[in-house]
C-alpha cells in the first residue's frame, strides 16, 4: 500500500496538463519543493498577493523582487521574482508575465516553490529567501543536433561568447553570421553575473561542442547562440502535452509539440 507521500509523488510523475504556448515559447518549468500547501490556505493567499503583484510591477519595469510577510502565519511568507528579457517592452513584459503567472500553477499545483521560463520571461517564488545568492546550477541545456567544425563559424561563435560573457544585465551579440545574446536576473550583482555567465559559457561548450545552436540555462542567467537564419520555426506549432518528469529533488517538466 502506497503512502501519502508515495501518492504525491506519482500523481506528478504521471500528471499530464496542457500549455497554451508557442513552440519557442516555453524553455522549462521546475518544482523545488515536494511538499504542497491546502488550498485556501494562507500560502495560497499571499501567492495569490504575489502572483498578482508581479503583473502590476511588470507594466512599470522589466524586473522585480518580492519579499512577502504573513502576520497570521510564518509559513506564509514567501520570495519571488520576476524577470523579462531585456529587449521587450513594457506592455510585451506585461503579457508575458501574466501568462507565466497562469502556467506556473498548472505546471507545480499546490507546491511551495516552482520556477517556470517562457522565451520572454521567467517567474519563481519559493517559502525560503533566495533572492541574490548565487546559483549556478544547470535549469536546461538545448543542443541542436547540427553541428559544424568550420573554423570560420567556431571563430565567430567564441567571438559572439566571449561578448556575452561581459554582459552585466541583457546583452545581444552577433559576429558574422552568428548571433546570440545572455541576461542574469536582476537580484545578482556585476560580479556574481559575471561569474554566472562564464559558468554559461563554460558548460555550453563542454555539453554541445561545435552544435550550431546552443541555449544553456542556470538559475540565475542563460547564454544563447545559433547559426543565422537556425531558429526559422514554422508557424502554428504548439504544445501538445507536457509531463513532469522528477530527477533527483526536483520536479522537471518536459514538452512534447504538434504542429497545427
């Protein structure tokens, strides 16, 4: 006989939902925490405050922190963020949070922590402060299954790395027909962005090798790059079905797509 806990566990190992997402759209989604709280219940509330609070602030900024107390309740309080990428306006940023708002409840029910990355932009929130501690650990790796060995394009491509690797917020390079750009979160500083993105870099070679596009994303920054003219998706495709998948501590959520 299975325990509680056991149950849990299974239901979100199996448990399928439906995104509505573009194919670029949605990057990945991550649970940090097993444990779930009772709807209705403080926590939901003061996520409820949390969530909508990131839509109001992202009319105004492309980044915000949130740090929530809960008077009634010590297990209510919470830490949030919300980033858009830095070439977006303000009513892009607006739209793209508030549909990340409504994912993140979809992809991690009930649970204490989850982040999600869209394209445009990426939420977390989490009971403990996270919020300017430096985090390196890999989210999602993309290799595309092309790869080159042209001197040409790999001396284009480390020129478009190396550019990256200096970004201090949201940088977009290109060199010859290699383009690509990086963002840290805003609750890091220069240093520790620095630090996050020659992380990036460094894994992103070491993983892929010469693929002629990469996206590698950590907690706290992402690095991307691809070969001009890669990314010419078609139109109409969308998310079929997404499946959690659990590795190690952490609940991931994979994507299977359809074109329609």
């Amino acid at each position: 006989m299975s325990t509680p806990s056991q149950s849990l566990f299974f239901m979100f190992f199996f448990h399928i939902i439906h995104i509505k997402a573009i194919y670029n759209d949605f990057i990945y989604a991550t649970c940090t925490s097993q444990e779930t709280y009772q709807p209705n219940s403080p926590y939901e509330s003061t996520l409820h405050n949390l969530l909508t609070s990131m839509a109001i602030s992202s009319s105004r900024s492309l980044y915000g922190s949130f740090s929530i107390a809960n008077d009634n309740s010590s297990e209510a309080s919470m830490y949030g963020l919300y980033q858009c990428r830095g070439d977006l306006n303000l009513r892009e940023c607006l739209k793209c949070v508030e549909s990340v708002a409504d994912q993140v409840q979809l992809a991690c029910p009930h649970m204490y922590g989850a982040s999600l990355q869209l394209e445009e932009c990426f939420i977390r929130y989490e009971r403990s402060d996270f919020l300017g501690k430096l985090d390196t650990g890999i989210r999602y790796k993309k290799c595309s299954e092309i790869v080159s060995e042209d001197a040409e394009f790999l001396k284009r491509r480390d020129d478009v790395l190396t550019d990256l690797m200096v970004a201090t917020s949201f940088k977009i390079s290109t060199s010859g027909l290699v383009e690509g750009f990086a963002q840290c979160l805003g609750d890091v500083s220069v240093t520790d962005c620095s630090a996050c993105l020659a992380n990036a870099v460094q894994k992103l070679k070491t993983i892929c090798g010469p693929a002629e596009a990469v996206d590698v994303y950590l907690a706290q920054c992402y690095a991307k790059y691809w070969a001009s003219g890669y990314y010419r998706l078609p139109i109409g495709t969308h998310v079929k079905f997404c499946l959690f998948l659990h590795v190690s501590s952490l609940f991931i959520l994979n994507c299977v797509f359809e074109h329609v």
